[in-house]
C-alpha cells in the first residue's frame, strides 16, 4: 500500500496506462527521468498485453517505476486503467501521458504550480512560435485558458477534480472519446481548460507514434493498440474495423447524446469555450455563468506573462514507493495474534490483488475469529475515512476493531437477510465497495446468492473473492473463465501458519 507523502514533500504522481508496443512505453519512462525537474512517483498500468513477453519487459523497468499494475485475463480499456492507475496515486496532481508519448521539455514543477489554482480544472500542453498570448501567472509559472478542450494523450488534473467528474468513462472508449467525455465533464462542473505554455519551436510533449506512422494518430487506436481499446461490451467487429471509428465517433455525438451540452457534444462545447475565452483570452463573464464558471471571478487576474526561462533537468530520483513491511511479514503477524482457518499463502495472494486497487470500502460475508478481517483493516488503513464491514451469524472477532483507525462495522445475522442488507447500504450510505470477501455458507446456491445480493454495491472493476473454493466449484465453473483466477498452494499445506490450503479465488467484475 502507497502511504502518502504529500504532507512531506510536494511532488506529482505521473501514470501511463499502457498497452504492448513496448519500446515506445520504454522511450517513455527514460525521457521522464531525462527531463523531470520536480519530484515524481511513476505508476504504469499494463492492460493485459497480448504480445509475449510485454509484462516480463515491463518488469526489467521495474527500478525506474514506483508501482506497476497488471490486468490479468481481460482488457479493461484505457478509461478504466486510468482509473486504477489514479486510485493508486499519492499525489492529488495527476499527470497522464499515453504510453507512445515522449517528454521534450520539462514541465513537472509547472504543472504543479498551475494546478494550485483550483479553478483549473485540468491541463494539455502546448508551444506557441512566437509571442504567447495574454496569460495567467503564478510564481512566474506562464499557462493560459483554452478555446478548445485540447487533446487527452497528455494531460494533468487534480485527483479531487477527477473524484468529482466521478473518473474516466470506459462507455466512451470504444467510439474515442474517453478523454472528450472527461474534459467536458471537467467544464460542466465549473472549471477551466488550461494550456500550460512554453516559447518554443520544439513541443513539450512529442507523440512518437504519430509521427512515425505518418501523421496517423495511434494514440487514439488507429495503430495496433498502444491505447488498451476495449474487449468489454462485445465490440470486437468494431476493433477489426477500426479505421471506420471517426464515423461512429461521430455518430455517437450526435445519437447517444442529444441534449445540446451532451457529455461529448463537441461542436457545442468547441462554440461555448470560444464564448467564454474571447479572442484576447480574457474571460466572457456573463457566458461564464452558464455551467458556474463565474464563481472564480474575484480570483482570476489577468496580466501580460512574465519572461519564460527554459527551466534546465535537475538530477533527480523517481519517489520511491516504500511499503513500512512485506505483505508475508503482515500476514505472519496476523497469524500469530489473531486465530484464523485462512491459508497465509493465500491470504498473502489475494491482499496482494486487493492493494492494486488501494481500496477505501471492503466487505467480508463469514468473519468467524476475523483473521481475514484483520487483513483488510491493515490493507485499508492508510487511507482515511475507510469503512470495513464484516458480517457473520455468530461473529467471535478475536481483535479490539473498536480501536482501529478504521471504521469497523461486525453486522450479526445472514447474509441472505434484507435487514442485513439494508444494515450495510446504511452504512456505505453512497459509498462503494472495491472488494467483497465470501467465505460463509460454503455451497454453490450460497455463493451465487451472496454474489448477486452484494454485487450491485461493487464498484466497476472491483474484486470478489471466493474462499473454499473446491466446495463451490459448480457455481465458479459458471463464472467468466478469463475473468477468474484461482490459487492453490502445492503441496497442500502453507509454509508458514498451521492451516491446510482448500484454495481461493478472485473474480474480476467489468
């Protein structure tokens, strides 16, 4: 689990979901740590390469990376691995940058200060060849608003503002317009699209693959995937035909979204900035009234942008991701405090999924002793405001959760009771959950009802785990096979710990 090191030290949180094509994502990574001038965290999110031998490349970066991510058996799409690659982040300054881009200039320390300025609402990139326009400065930090929403290969936004706009919409990815989608949602909930600015011929930012396929975007899937497009929602005739996706990007602005501010209307939202961001890029008031722009009007002062200094690479490492203890040894002190019937290799395995998604909200079905229990509150604990939920007809927990940092709620009765139910939707209250632990009646009907009972809580893309998995072996062998992932120790017994393997598995949800 990432701690957070934001009250330590400032710095920003770099994430590039990407997808084979691996020597462009190479490329990459040495240009970050070529050009960083700020202190940095990089987390790359692979979304299930198909090209042998991508994960084992990916992990020969592993001592310029601060985490990597896999997505195993499925694709999730590049809106989703944005997502997960952002939750996993310490920073709330996010930098995305597509895996076939490159960096030319630095631009960390400029991103970070311009994104101080809450009513920016997100950040591209961009050189202009002569003199840059009326701009807004901080800390002689040169960016100005945009007349248009700017391109989503390279972008920065805060975590807050992406926690609003409720992240990145994998609906939109198979039509390309994941990033419209986002930025648009940004300006409807009152922010700026801003373009961070920099006097020069040569480009913060260079798209490598576009230029070398001749000017053909594949940053937005035109070339082999480097994008993670999507095998969610049946859409592989739509893959094979991909150059037809700028007519069906079309029609999908202008049938799936009809109201005139729809979520990626760009003809609307082209003609509104233009509107709002006259020509000399002062800001329209009146217009700005119209999504709440014009509450930051007493906070925004233009001025004339200060002399741009090439700001030169300073030698810096990335932020270094340290985890207080391993996985193994938590476990193994779990296992010596608290009794519990989990296999510690296994309980090691499925801790290890669950801290990918650096969750906020677990519930657990069948706590008994709550070994497991223990597990999710120590997985939990860093972040705040965490929530913990155990449910069981006859809980014995053999820790004090009243004392944990963690808000802990043990619920008494079955699983399968609406009271019970509706006890932990009380408590969620509009939360979700990331991850849902069955280990209570071990038969197939019990599993699929607790499934289909607390699924709906589940966030997108989060995880069930199934404990004692060969007693319900007939209703796992209905489940999504490229979805499913099971774990046995062989020989049948753990290395550590007293209790016999009977095997877990997790299943991933879309």
């Amino acid at each position: 689990m990432i701690s957070s090191c934001q009250d330590e030290v400032p710095f920003v949180s770099v994430i590039i979901p990407a997808f084979n094509r691996f020597l462009y994502l190479e490329e990459l990574i040495n240009s970050i740590h070529q050009h960083a001038d700020f202190p940095f965290e990089l987390i790359v999110h692979d979304d299930n390469s198909t090209k042998e031998g991508t994960k084992e490349a990916i992990a020969t970066l592993s001592n310029k990376l601060s985490a990597t991510i896999f997505s195993h058996g499925f694709n999730l799409g590049l809106a989703e691995s944005i997502n997960r690659a952002v939750r996993l982040a310490s920073s709330n300054y996010i930098i995305m940058l597509n895996a076939d881009m490159q960096i030319e200039k630095p631009f960390f320390k400029d991103t970070y200060q311009t994104l101080q300025n809450i009513y920016v609402g997100y950040l591209t990139f961009m050189s202009v060849y002569k003199d840059i326009p009326l701009g807004i400065n901080q800390d002689g930090t040169s960016f100005m608003f945009t007349r248009g929403l700017g391109s989503g290969c390279a972008i920065a936004f805060r975590k807050d503002t992406w926690d609003q706009v409720n992240g990145w919409n994998n609906k939109t990815v198979a039509t390309g317009n994941a990033d419209v989608s986002f930025m648009i949602r940004i300006v409807k909930q009152g922010f700026f699209p801003a373009a961070l600015i920099h006097s020069t011929l040569d480009p913060i930012v260079r798209n490598i693959s576009n230029e070398k396929a001749n000017n053909i975007d594949s940053t937005i899937g035109r070339q082999p995937w480097d994008c993670s497009l999507p095998r969610l929602f049946n859409y592989s005739n739509y893959m094979k035909e991909s150059l037809k996706r700028y007519g069906a990007a079309a029609d999908a602005m202008q049938i799936s979204y009809k109201e005139e501010a729809g979520e990626t209307n760009l003809d609307y939202f082209h003609k509104f900035l233009n509107r709002l961001i006259k020509e000399n890029y002062t800001i329209d008031w009146e217009e700005a009234a119209h999504f709440g722009h014009n509450r930051w009007e007493g906070m925004i002062h233009l001025e004339p942008p200060k002399p741009i200094a090439e700001p030169q690479p300073t030698e810096r490492e990335f932020l270094n991701i340290v985890t207080p203890e391993t996985t193994r040894n938590l476990v193994r002190k779990i296992f010596l405090q608290v009794y519990t019937t989990q296999n510690a290799d296994e309980l090691i395995w499925v801790m290890e999924k669950i801290k990918l998604l650096n969750p906020t909200a677990i519930l657990e079905i069948g706590v008994d002793s709550g070994g497991s229990l223990k597990a999710w509150e120590q997985t939990l604990k860093q972040n705040k405001d965490s929530i913990l939920i155990g449910i069981d007809e006859n809980p014995n927990v053999e820790w004090n959760y009243l004392e944990s940092n963690v808000s802990v709620h043990i619920i008494q009765g079955n699983s399968h009771d609406p009271k019970v139910l509706q006890e932990v939707e009380r408590i969620l209250k509009d939360r979700k959950l990331d991850f849902i632990f069955i280990d209570a009646q071990h038969t197939p009907a019990a599993a699929r009802q607790d499934t289909e009972t607390y699924q709906p809580l589940l966030k997108p893309c989060g995880l069930i785990g199934y404990h004692d998995i060969g007693d319900i072996h007939a209703y796992l062998d209905t489940l999504n096979p490229s979805r499913l992932e099971k774990y046995y120790m062989n020989p049948p017994y753990s290395n550590f710990g007293l209790q016999a393997t009977i095997g877990i598995a997790i299943y991933y949800m879309s």
